[in-house]
C-alpha cells in the first residue's frame, strides 16, 4: 500500500455555501442578520475574487409574500430580500435553493412570526412537499433569470438537513430537475422537540455518490437520476474544542453585559429553546454536552465556517487534504456550509479566504460549476454495485 505522503496532492474544488435564512422559529432582525451579513460575505469575496454560494431559504420568502397586502413591512422587507439576492448575482455569487417546511403554517402578530409547521420535510406528504419546493424553485427563477436567461437551480440544501429517510423526497428533486443534494452531512444526529434524524451511519460521507431513492444515507447499487454531495465534517480535537467552549462562553458573557440582563443574546435563547436536545433540558446536562465532553473527548464539527475560529478553520482545511489525499484522486469536491446568520465575527473567514484563494490545491467552485462537473463525468460517483 502506498503511504499517504507518496500520494498526489489533489485539487480541491472547494464550495463555500451559505444557508441565508431567518432563526428557525422565525425570529431574528433580516436586515441585521441576513442583509448585512450577505453585505459582508460578498465584501469578502469580491476582495478575493471568490465565487460562493448562497443558498437562500424561499419558504420564508414566499410568506412574507403571502401576507404583504395585511402588512406592508412585510412587502419592503420582500422587496429588499430580492434586491440583495439579485445583487450578489450580479456580482458573480451562485444562489440555490435551501427550503424550511416550519414556514408552511406562519402567524404574524405584533411584527412577530409564530412557525407551526414540521421542521422535517419527510414529514409532509408528497404532494405537500412539492408544492413547497416548486413553488421556491420558480420564485428564484424568476428572480434571477432577467438578470442570466440560463440561470437553473440544480441543487437543493434541506432545511435543518432532513432528507433521510423518504419515500418520495429524491424523487421529487428529480422531479424538478435537479442535479443534486447537499443535505446529507455524515455523523450527524438530532433529536429535539422539533427534529429527529440519524446521520450517524453513512455509506458516503465524502464523495459524491448515488443514493438509494428512499434514503440517502445509503449509496444505491446502481446509477439514479440524482447525486448526493455530502457537507464536509471532521473531528476537532480535544485542544480545539476547549478553545472553541471558552470562546463560546466569553461571547456569551458579552451578550448578556451587552443586553444588560441576564437572559443573553437572542440567538443564545434561541439555541436553548429550539435545539436543546430531548432528555438533555436540565442546565446540568446541556452544560456537560456543550462544554465539559468537547474539552475531554474533542468533538464531531460539521464543516460550518461561521461556527469556526481561524484555528479550528486551519484544522478543518487540514482535515480536508488528508482526507483528499486519501481517496488517491487528482481532483476532489467539497462542500461547506455556514449560517452567516450566527456569524459574530467575520475577521476568521476573511483570513481563511484570503490564504485559501491563493493556495496552489484549492479553486473555489460554485453549486452551479459542481453540478456541470458532475453531469460532464470530471468526478467518480460512487455506487455499490455488486457489494
Ligand atoms: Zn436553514
């Protein structure tokens, strides 16, 4: 066996994605947390001459649509929620489509949104289903094809990842022509009082792959009519993840001396309240799970930029060589994720752009680019077949 030095140094073909959304629950300030974080990031990029992807959630642009003519704050908040996915268009950044079924049944009252539907898209029957993701698949289509007649969306980012498993949701993403998913990120597990699903065993979770059509975390044993491309993940190490809890903490502190009480940050209420995981509630064990077990065991990192420091950046591109490396191919895809939403700080991913653009084993590629690769044969997609 050949050791990993003696291997070729791949080419990276990185995919820095962005799912550009309002809190889960609905809550949160769009121009504070998606306008001038899509300002930033795009600051960025065109500093570095990197092209992106934002994949913009419509769901909760359509409602706001839905209910402008009752509230017309709603209507100017749609209207410059177009204006800025157009722009980063215009200046070069991919925009695909990222979809959360919770807007489905949305109340507004006394400027607050109130989200009653499932946060799983499995949940929904398939018509249901479809109705959602055609209807956001047009609306971005007819956003952006006066501005690029050949603009398509050719992949799809789940709401809080939830594809697998389904009977019908590939099906559907074929259905609307799609090229590929990028829900599916290895290792993961949830269970909250708004979600449960199990990534914890992936057949694939580097490269791309053909899925069984009811359920993505196996690769089929034969070719489908769509791909999976996982998000990348890695394991940060136990120095990291100690480095990453105090960071945490001392933002947190901020928050609450900033809010002047002692409830926090909203997004920090936010987290506890929606993604507390069940049988885990008593501040004790939230405590043990967020900050004691990552300093004694290191920790499971879903390759989301925003929730990086430079250090845990380095790792996370580290990580990714090694794991190129060893796949023994002269060309590999990887996909990051980030929620400009949460980002605090964006001096990390300016660095961490700026060394990776000049770095000679990385081109940053956009969804759109991926899939033309994908449907030209450029990258192997895995299938089982005869195992
Ligand atoms: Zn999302």
């Amino acid at each position: 066996m050949k050791s990993a030095q003696n291997m070729p140094e791949p080419k990276i073909h990185l995919a820095l994605t962005d799912d550009w959304e309002l809190r889960g629950n609905g809550s949160g300030d769009m121009r504070q947390i998606q306008f001038n974080a899509i300002r930033e990031l795009q600051r960025i990029y065109n500093t570095y001459g990197v092209r992106s992807t934002f994949n913009v959630e419509v769901m909760q642009q359509l409602t706001h649509r839905k209910r402008q003519g009752e509230f017309p704050e709603l209507g100017r908040l749609a209207d410059e929620w177009d204006e800025h996915v157009r722009d980063a268009f215009k200046s070069g950044q991919d925009i695909q489509l990222h979809v959360h079924p919770q807007w489905s049944d949305a109340r507004y009252e006394g400027g607050r949104w109130t989200l009653s539907g499932d946060w799983s898209l499995p949940n929904y029957d398939a018509e249901t289903a479809h109705e959602m993701l055609s209807a956001s698949k047009k609306y971005l289509e007819d956003l952006l094809r006066p501005v690029d007649p050949a603009y398509k969306v050719v992949s799809f980012r789940a709401g809080s990842s939830s594809i697998a498993p389904s009977d019908f949701a590939l099906g559907l993403l074929v259905r609307l022509g799609l090229v590929f998913d990028m829900s599916i990120v290895g290792g993961l597990r949830v269970n909250t009082r708004n979600l449960s699903m199990d990534y914890t065993y992936c057949d694939e979770d580097l490269l791309p792959f053909y899925p069984r059509m009811d359920d993505a975390r196996k690769v089929s044993e034969k070719v489908e009519p769509i791909v999976c491309v996982p998000i990348f993940h890695f394991h940060l190490s136990r120095a990291q993840a100690t480095r990453q809890v105090l960071a945490k903490m001392g933002q947190k502190v901020r928050g609450k001396l900033a809010n002047g009480d002692k409830r926090g940050a909203p997004g920090d209420k936010f987290a506890v309240d929606e993604w507390a995981e069940i049988g885990r509630s008593s501040r004790l064990a939230r405590l043990y799970d967020k900050a004691i077990k990552p300093c004694l065991a290191g920790k499971h990192s879903v390759a989301d930029i925003g929730q990086l420091d430079y250090p845990g950046l380095q790792a996370m591109i580290a990580a990714i060589r090694k794991r190129g490396r060893s796949t023994g191919l002269a060309e590999v895809p990887i996909i990051l994720t980030n929620h400009s939403k949460d980002i605090k700080d964006f001096s990390a991913i300016e660095r961490f752009v700026s060394e990776a653009s000049k770095a000679a084993d990385i081109r940053f590629v956009t969804l759109t680019q991926l899939a033309e690769n994908l449907r030209a044969g450029k990258f192997p997609i895995r299938t089982d077949a005869g195992s």
